[in-house]
C-alpha cells in the first residue's frame, strides 16, 4: 500500500524546476537564431517584390516606348498616368497582377525615379529604417544593386 502512494504523488518542485531551467536554455539558445531569420525573411521579400515591379516597368515600356516619370511614379503601373506623357498604347488592366503597387516589407512605399541615378531608372526599399544608406537590416536594398 506504501508503494501505490508512492507512484501517484506526480512530480516533485525540483523535477519541475528542471524542466523550466532546461526549456529556458533552448529558448535561450534557439530565440536569436529564429528572430534574426526574420530580418533576412523581409530582405528577400523586398528583393522578390523590386524583381516584380521591374518585370512590369519593362512590360510598361515595351508598350509604351519609355518609363513612367518620376512624376507619374509607380502608380502609372496600375492606373493609366493623365500628368507628363500621356501613353498611348496603355494596357487596359495595368501592369501589376495585384492590381496595387506593393509597399515594402517595413510598410514603406518603394523609392522611384526615372531617369535614374544609375539608369534609366532607380528603384529602392530604404530598409528597416526607411532612411537613404545604412547597413545590415538598415542598408538599402536596389534595382542596380541587385543585377
């Protein structure tokens, strides 16, 4: 009889202890390498996004003979531009399958200009930080840097 309260008693305060002592050390070990994957995460996301306004300022320029302007600015990819150079052979459904132009992965809208610095166009994401240069998380993340 001795031996069957034995076995029901459950765990004891040190079994407990050292189950939280031992998860504490896989949180502390595991935490960074996980949330620093998110910063890496919204890199490439920028990166895909830059890669697919590009495909459609080529499309929009293959139909139209030239970039929209700075002016016009990236919402010429969805809505036909009625300021600077009129397109004539604008497709009725935009160039943007979103039927939106994408903010970056920090909700901050994509830096255009056209003509560009470094082309005929520069397109940006200022990063984490959402100011011109920086590094790691901060840096920015380009159209002429990426090719």
């Amino acid at each position: 009889m001795n031996n069957a309260l034995r076995d029901n008693r459950g765990f004891t305060l040190i079994e407990i202890m050292v189950v939280i002592v031992i998860l504490a050390l896989l949180a502390a070990l595991v935490g960074p390498k996980i949330m620093g994957r998110s910063d890496d995460a919204k890199i490439s996301v920028a990166k895909n996004q830059i890669r697919q306004i590009e495909s459609a300022l080529k499309l929009y320029k293959l139909d139209n003979g030239a970039y929209p302007t700075t002016e016009q600015g990236l919402a010429a990819l969805i809505t036909k531009p009625t300021v600077g150079v009129i397109p004539k052979n604008y497709k009725a459904e935009g160039y943007l399958e979103s039927k939106q132009v994408p903010q970056d992965p920090w909700k901050t809208d994509y830096v255009y200009l056209s003509p560009g610095e470094h082309g005929d166009y520069d397109l940006c994401s200022l990063g984490a930080d959402s100011v011109k240069g920086g590094e790691g998380k901060n840096a920015d993340i380009c159209s002429y840097d990426m090719k």
